[in-house]
C-alpha cells in the first residue's frame, strides 16, 4: 500500500505546527478533539512543554457533542477558561472531528470573539496533513490579526518567521539569534521561540525577515505586501564532517534547512548534492531533481542511488539496505530528537 509506514513513526501533524507556533504567545490554545490530539501535541511534539508554561486545552468533545455538531458547548466551555485565564487572544485548532463534521471555525471565530471582547484566531486545520501546513496557518493568522500598525524601519533589527521546535529541532531560539547577529543585526526577534506577542506588533519595524522554514513563507510574503518588508530564506548549518568532492549526496530535511545545507556542501567543493523533503517543496526553492517523498518504498529506491545521507538517523530505520555513509542531523518532526540528545 502506497504511503504506508511500515518502519517509520507517523511525523507531526498540523495540529501540532499549530500549537508549536503559538505557544509561547499567551494566548488561549484550545485544541478541538476529545483528547487524543491533545495528549499527543503536548506528549510528543512539544518539548517545551516541559519547560514552559502554556495555556493549552483540550475541547474534551464528547461523541455526541462533535457528532451534532454542538458548536455552543464549545462556546461555553471556551468562555468560562477565558474568564479565569487573563489571555490576549484565543485560537482554535482543528482536528479530524471537527473536519469530518465541516466545523464552521470562522462561525466559532465570531461567536467566542463576541462573549470574550477578545481576538480569536481560527486554525482550520484537521489532522491528515503534516505540521508544517499547520505552522503555516497559524502563522498567517496570528501576524494578520496583530501585525497591523506601520512603524518607521530600523535598520538594525531583523525577525526571524517560520521557527517552532519541530523545524529547528531545539527548544530554544539561541542558536537562530547568534548566527542571524553574526549578518549584522543587533538587534533580533523571534516571536514564536522566546518572544512575546509584542514582537508580532512590531513587525512592521523589521528591515528583513528571516524566514528558517517553509511555514514562514506566506507570512513574509504578506508583510513584504503590507509593510514593503524585504524578506529571504536562511538556516544556520550545522556542523558537518568532511565529504568527498565527488561523493553524491542526499540531504533530508525541511526544504529551507536542506537548502542551506547544499549550498554549505557545495561551497566546500562537494559536487553532487541533491534534496529531498517528506514536507512542503516550494517550486521557487527547489533546484529541478529535487524530490517530495512520498513513501517509504520511494525513499528506499532513491536512497541506494546515493553515497551519502544527510537527515534525521530515524530514517534509517526504512532503508536498511542503505550500505553509504549517514550524517546525522535531527529533524524533530520526524523523530522527536533534539540536537544534542541521543
């Protein structure tokens, strides 16, 4: 069966981008399942979870409930957590449930934004699709409702979009703001991973965007629209061994991340270097040969046309007959490993 993992662990879903991309924002999460979702997000695909805190809920719908799509339930329940939590905005996230049953999110929007005299952000997203499409969503959400006041440019400020754990694979941003310090910008800000929902206000103060994954496109694109922000893709290359100049290489990564690591290889000379994603592949980015995987069969069949593997060690698992050299470097959306952990 075509798509099917047989050795390798189901990848974050959007569900889970979503709430990566919000959660140190202190907004009001609430994630529309019964629980499931929840558990897995705050489980699995959020290492901070254990470090900060967050305003994270479960919906906890009853069978009934999202099967009759009592949508005021929802409603209610959202309204009485907004009245103890003192919270700026309130955003929720969709799951399988409320897509099988056609959620009307925008409806809620209106409806809980009405009772609580605060922004609500509606992420429609419904847990078949991979986690960058939900950080994507989310992100475009969150700076069209709060990036929205024309600031005069500093020139010595830069903000970096599209990054949440699962991309950059650390809990943390300190490694994104030293190496974008080290282009020249004092002064840097990254409101998804140690910042706050002031840096998405000022937005418009921002002389370029750094934008370290696909998620962060459209967003840099819609700021480049309404406040004329240049924007360009960047990823800070991890340290990596010397490779043979007429080796060919596969590097596995988000496509951003993976780029930044060919162009690396090949200002060392290395001459072959090609690019796969299991993620989103934009054509702007992507060089022709470059490949969105689809399978594990797929993967396996274009893994022993390679001498050398680049990507999360997790992928081994599905090309065992793999006989190259594997250069590991974590993507946590893969296999929930962070740099540094075994």
């Amino acid at each position: 069966m075509k798509k099917l993992l047989k050795y390798l662990s189901p990848f974050a879903p959007d569900q889970s981008g979503a709430v990566a991309t919000l959660f140190e924002l202190g907004g009001l999460i609430v994630i529309c399942d019964a629980g499931g979702c929840t558990g897995n997000v705050c489980g699995f695909d959020e290492p901070r979870w254990f470090l900060k805190r967050s305003a994270v809920f479960s919906a906890a719908l009853r069978d009934m409930d999202a099967i009759l799509g009592r949508d005021q339930k929802l409603v209610e329940k959202v309204v009485d957590a907004a009245q103890s939590l003192d919270t700026p905005f309130t955003a929720l996230i969709g799951t399988p449930v409320p897509a099988v049953i056609a959620t009307d999110f925008r409806a809620l929007k209106r409806m809980v934004e009405k009772r609580t005299s605060r922004l609500c952000l509606p992420i429609s997203t419904n847990g078949t699709a991979y986690y960058d499409e939900g950080a994507s969503v989310a992100l475009s959400e969150l700076y069209s409702a709060f990036a929205t006041e024309s600031l005069p440019v500093d020139p010595t400020t830069a903000a970096i979009l599209g990054a949440t754990p699962l991309d950059i694979s650390a809990p943390s941003p300190e490694k994104l703001l030293n190496a974008a310090h080290a282009l020249g910008f004092p002064h840097v800000f990254c409101a998804t991973m140690g910042g706050s929902l002031e840096d998405v206000r000022r937005a418009a103060s921002s002389s370029l965007n750094l934008v370290v994954s696909p998620a962060g496109i459209a967003t840099a694109r819609l700021l480049q629209q309404r406040f004329g922000t240049p924007w360009r893709t960047w990823f800070p290359v991890p340290d990596l061994p010397e490779i043979a100049q007429h080796a060919s290489v596969l590097v596995i990564h988000q496509q951003i991340a993976a780029n930044a690591i060919r162009e690396s290889l090949e200002q060392r000379g290395t001459e072959h270097v090609s690019v796969a994603t299991w993620f989103r592949l934009e054509k702007e980015l992507a060089r022709p040969g470059d490949i969105r995987l689809s399978s594990e069969e797929q993967f396996a069949d274009l893994a022993n046309r390679f001498d050398v593997m680049i990507a999360d060690r997790h992928l081994r698992h599905a090309v065992p007959a793999f006989q190259g050299t594997w250069v590991d470097v974590p993507h946590f959306a893969i296999s929930g490993r962070l740099e540094g952990t075994p």
